[in-house]
C-alpha cells in the first residue's frame, strides 16, 4: 500500500515502506516551458547526487529509477526513525554523552559529503533518519542539493546546520555543534580553512540584521 508521506514546497513523498518516490509537481504561476525544464534539471540532478553517493559508498538512499517525464524520483526506504526523535530521547533522558556522540558522526559525513564536492544545503536533523538495524545516521532529502569545490558552499551549509540546530535543539545546540565540528575538523583535511571561511559568513549575515 503506497501513502503519502510529505508534501513540501517543490514535490510530494509517497512511500510503500520499501521504496520512496519523490514527484515533483508542477508550478502553475511559472511559465510552462520554464516549469518543466527547471523540474527536469532537478530531477535528473538529485538521481545524479544518489548515484554519486552510492559510488562513494556514502549512506542515503539508493537510486532505483529516475523518471524525467513524469519527474519521479523512486528510491529506496531507510527504516529507522528522525535523527531529531532520537535526539529528542536522548537528551530527556540526559544522555548526553550518546546525543553528542552522533552529532561527532553528524559532522565526519558532513565531511565526506564536501570531501566528494557535494553541498546537501539541507542539513537539519529531520532530514537524518538513524538507520534501524545499522543504528548509523544516513542523510536523505537531496533535492536541493548540488556540487560543488567552494569553500565558501561548505561553509554555508555548515552555517545552515547550525541554524537549523539552534532552532530546533535550542537547549544543548551550542555543545551539538562544538561535537558537529570535531566531528568535521577529523574527516577533512582541509577544514580550518572552511571554518574560517564560516566566521566569515555568520558576520556578513551579523552585519545585514543590523542594517
């Protein structure tokens, strides 16, 4: 039996719990010729990223078939519960050193992900599922995800986990993060370069709030 799961702003999820499709739907306000080539591109671009990650062995969702006619996106179903809930758990039940030990692991797959030139530029904890009987965190929703070699898109998809954290972890996130960078600084060899880079974007966006 196949059920809807979300309805966000560019596609609907359905899933039967052992596939998940993603359908990305079409924009009325947008001219139509506009419409369907921006939702091919994406489309074919996301298929790409999961047969990427796939090659590099990095844990998402497996490829099964792309569609760029219907724009579907079909893919494998990571059981397992949102990182986020497991999150949740942990820390009612003070568990910190558990909860900090993923955000460690949240921030070495970051790295392997800008390792391999891509940016997931969605980084939130509820798009994190901890994997069932693997008990490892792998990432999903890739839809807006891109590659890319800038430092600058490293560091801006750090800057964006960590807002995400922030809102939704208000009451541990600065720890969740200083645990996300360790966890960084130890998967890439490169990484000063991009947390330096990251001081940078979080004064821009200090300096536009102000004026």
């Amino acid at each position: 039996m196949t059920s809807k799961l979300a309805q966000g702003a560019e596609a609907i999820i359905y899933s039967d719990y052992s596939t998940v499709t993603k359908h990305r739907f079409e924009k009325t306000y947008r001219h139509p010729e506009l419409d369907s080539r921006l939702r091919k591109s994406r489309t074919r671009r996301e298929a790409k990223l999961l047969t990427k990650l796939a090659e590099v062995q990095f844990p998402a969702p497996q490829l099964i078939e792309m569609d760029d006619k219907d724009m579907k996106v079909q893919m494998e179903h990571v059981p397992g519960k949102m990182v986020k809930e497991a999150i949740d758990a942990l820390e009612k039940e003070k568990k910190e050193k558990e909860y900090l030990k993923i955000f460690k692991e949240i921030g070495e797959k970051v790295a392997l992900l800008h390792n391999n030139g891509i940016v997931h530029h969605d980084l939130t904890t509820s798009n994190m599922i901890m994997h069932e009987s693997k008990k490892e965190v792998y990432f999903i929703d890739f839809g807006l995800s891109f590659f890319s070699d800038k430092t600058e898109d490293y560091a801006v998809d750090l800057h964006l986990l960590k807002h995400a954290l922030e809102s939704r972890h208000h009451r541990i996130w600065e720890n969740c993060f200083d645990a996300v960078v360790d966890g960084y600084r130890t998967a890439k060899p490169d990484a000063q370069e991009v947390l330096t880079r990251l001081e940078r974007v979080e004064k821009r966006g200090r300096y536009k709030s102000k004026h």
